[in-house]
C-alpha cells in the first residue's frame, strides 16, 4: 500500500472528512496483484481538499478532481459523484446527453452510494474505508471476483451509450485479469461498437496504450477483435485480418506477441512500432494500388501511401508527433535497408532508429520468409561480426549481386591545363 495514499487518507480522515480508497486498487489489491496507482474519494470538495494539501492542483473541466502530487506519485483525489439523470422532465443543469446517449457533462456531487452506482464495473467500485479498515461493496463487486466476471454496474446498453469507452474498459480488464465478459454485459458490445466514431481521437489513444500495451495485449486483441472493436480502431488494417491465418494475422499476432514478452521480461517498448506494424499492410496494399492505377514509380507510390494511410488512421486515433515521426522513419529504412553497398552499411548502423527498423524488417522476415528473411539475417550477422569480416560481406554481396565494384578515388582537383 502506497503510504502517500495513506497520508492523504489520514489527513482527510483527521480533519472530519469521509476518505475511501476505491477503483482499481482494492480491486487489484483483492486480487493479489500490486495496484498500479491509488484513487481517493472523499465528501469533502475539490476546494476543501485543496486546504488541507500544499501540494495540491485542481484539474479537470468536465468533473473537477485534486492531484496530491509526492514527486513522482500523483494521489487522485476526487469528491463523491452525483447521480446525473434528468429529474422529472427538466434536463438537470449539470448534466447533458448527446443524441446517442452520450454523457456530455457530469458533474453533480452526491453520496458514497450515488459515487457507486456513476463507477463501471462492480469489481471497481469497492470502498476500502480508512476510518475501520473495512471494505464497503455496492455492487457485488467480491461475488463478481469469485466468479472471475466483468459486468457494468446498471442497463448495460445505456452504461455504454453514456460513454462507449467503457466497451474497451470491459476488454481490457477481462483480458488483463484473465476474467470474463458477464453475457449480459457483452451482449450489447457488438451493436454499439459503431458508437467508438464518438470518441475524440486523442482520448482512444490514451486507451490504446492501455490496450495494448498491458502485458496481455495479444489476448486483449483476440478480444476486440470478437467484439468487433478492432475494425472501429483500425478500419484500414480489419479487413486484411479476416482470413484466419494469412500473412497480414500471423504479423499482428507475432507483434502483440513480442511486446507482450518484452512488457513482461522489464524492456523497452515504444507505441511507435505497434503502430507502424498495423499500418503496414494497409501502406503497401494502398503503394501497389497507386503504382498499378496511378502509373506511379515505387518510391512516389510508397510517399503518397504513406501519407494517405496515416492520415486515414489519424481520424481515428490521434498519434503524437513524436510517435509518428518514428513510424515514418520505420517505414522508410525499410526501403533502405536492402541497399546495403559501400558505406551505406556502416551509416545505416548509425542511424538513431535503426534497431527499430532491423526488429522490424526481421518480423517481416520470420513472416514472409525469401528474400526478406535472407536479408534480416544479414543485417543480424553484419552487427555480430567484426570490421574485417564486414568487409568480407560486403564484398560478397558486391560479387553475389554484380553491384558497382569500388570506384577508384578520383583527384579532387583537376589539374588546370595551363594556358
Ligand atoms: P487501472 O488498473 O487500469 O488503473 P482502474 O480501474 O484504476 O484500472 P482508472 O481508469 O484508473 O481504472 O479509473 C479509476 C476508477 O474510476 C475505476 O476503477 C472506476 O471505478 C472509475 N472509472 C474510470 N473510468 C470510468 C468510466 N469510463 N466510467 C465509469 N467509471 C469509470
Ligand atoms: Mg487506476
């Protein structure tokens, strides 16, 4: 237990406030796995909070919510939610639905149960009260971990109406927790998955990298995509996956696949190159388009593809500009990689994203196979080996490939015949 939560718990607590750790940490905690960060909930106002803390901000528009900021752990702190139905036939002022059902603004306080009945799912709105050190569970959140299920908290259509993010929030925590979907609950999943449209894009590529980058983000795809939540996110890349086990399938599975080893061992990963494997497909389909239809050349085919195929994904999900410079990069040394002669080589190896592009065009490789396995595995060789054995390579490949032989150095000055 994260002893900043406890601080702020106490602090509340001693100044005559209800204070509760709720959402995910108790449901994680419960289920034996280390919470990820701690959630607060309290009577007392977004401005009585900030009373009692020196290092406290106020943030947030839609319901306004108190960073506890200790360094590097930030505690969220957020006052009792109200219910935000309409009363009678007057639409309440604080609260606003769009036509599809879509929860626009909310933000009313109310009580603890009314806090309860606003959460998602019932394994996340369980209380732990720092007052006696009990667990308060609204919803049958405990009967709900016994019974390894994810179920909404409510209608479930007019839960996922109100926001339709909660149908990824299902997902991921079914996969995640190894848990599954109550049928009521994934019943209206498919229908409604159209609704995703809704979501502004940057919020989706928040959720993304929960999705996929979780450590189960193989099974979280299996998942959205029976869900038929995949093709809303990547409406250029579904329609290649449709046969099962084709090249396009054993690409994705492969990728989600060694991030989720990489996740799991402590490496690096970059959203970039989830990204730029998802797109890929779609980028070279849309390059042979342009280059059988429009007579273009590879290299303004693939440009043009390159473009079209991102801005298409970017109305979906937005992608910062620092991830998807990388994804370009990735894409484009995969074109250079094959030219290897002379001092391209040593200069490739320098290249800031070239470790990137080689784990990328080895991917390719182990699906494809040919040629493209035959060159990854130069490129594995060429990093291992020594300079003079490099010389030998790339010799070889000059012999192998009828490449230009080394032109001799010309004199930089010409002589000036003299006059
Ligand atoms: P994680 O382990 O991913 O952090 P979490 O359950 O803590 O899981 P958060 O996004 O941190 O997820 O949200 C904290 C809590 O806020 C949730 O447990 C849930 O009670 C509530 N919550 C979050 N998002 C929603 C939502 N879209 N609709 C309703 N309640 C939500
Ligand atoms: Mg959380």
């Amino acid at each position: 237990m994260s002893e900043n939560a406890l601080k702020v718990l106490y602090r509340l607590h001693n100044n005559g406030y209800q204070a509760y750790l709720v959402g995910g940490c108790v449901r994680d905690a419960l289920l034996g796995k280390d919470p990820k960060d701690f959630d607060v909930t309290t009577d007392a106002t977004p401005e009585q909070i900030k009373g009692l803390f020196r290092n406290c901000r106020l943030i947030g528009r839609r319901f306004r919510l108190a960073h506890i900021v200790f360094g590097r752990e930030i505690i969220e702190v957020a006052t009792f939610r109200g219910h935000h139905e309409n009363s009678d036939k007057t639409e309440s002022k604080d609260s606003k639905h769009s036509d599809h059902g879509q929860l626009m603004r909310d933000n009313v306080f109310g009580s603890i149960e009314e806090d309860a009945q606003r959460r998602d799912f019932t394994i996340n709105a369980m209380y732990y009260n720092i007052a006696d050190y009990s667990i308060s569970d609204f919803a049958g959140g405990m009967q709900a971990i016994k019974n390894k299920e994810i179920a909404l908290i409510g209608d479930p259509e007019t839960r996922y109406r109100e926001d339709p993010v909660r149908m990824l929030r299902a997902v991921r925590f079914a996969a995640k927790l190894d848990m599954h979907i109550s049928a009521t609950s994934a019943e209206p999943i498919k229908r409604l998955a159209p609704l995703m449209a809704n979501i502004p894009p940057a919020r989706l590529f928040e959720e993304i990298l929960k999705l996929l980058l979780s450590g189960q983000g193989l099974a979280t795809y299996k998942l959205l995509t029976e869900f038929h939540l995949f093709e809303q996110l990547f409406p250029q890349l579904a329609p290649l996956l449709l046969q099962a086990g084709s090249r396009e399938n054993q690409f994705v599975e492969q990728v989600l696949t060694n991030t989720d080893n990489r996740i799991n061992t402590g490496q690096r990963v970059t959203p970039a190159f989830i990204f730029a494997a998802f797109m890929w497909y779609p980028l070279e389909e849309r390059c042979q388009q342009l280059m059988v239809e429009g007579g273009l050349n590879h290299f303004d085919g693939f440009n043009l593809a390159l473009n079209d195929v991102m801005h298409r994904q970017i109305q979906r999900i937005m992608i910062p500009k620092r991830f998807s410079s990388t994804i370009r990069e990735i894409w484009q040394l995969q074109n250079r990689l094959p030219r290897r002669y002379g001092r391209r080589a040593y200069q490739m190896l320098e290249h800031p994203k070239f470790r990137a592009a080689y784990d990328f065009l080895l991917l390719r490789g182990q699906i494809e196979g040919g040629q493209l396995l035959e060159l990854a595995q130069w490129w594995t060789d060429f990093q291992e080996v020594d300079d003079s054995q490099r010389k030998t390579m790339l010799e070889e490949l000059r012999k192998q490939e009828g490449g230009p032989a080394r032109r001799p150095r010309r004199n930089r000055k010409k002589p000036k015949p003299k006059a």
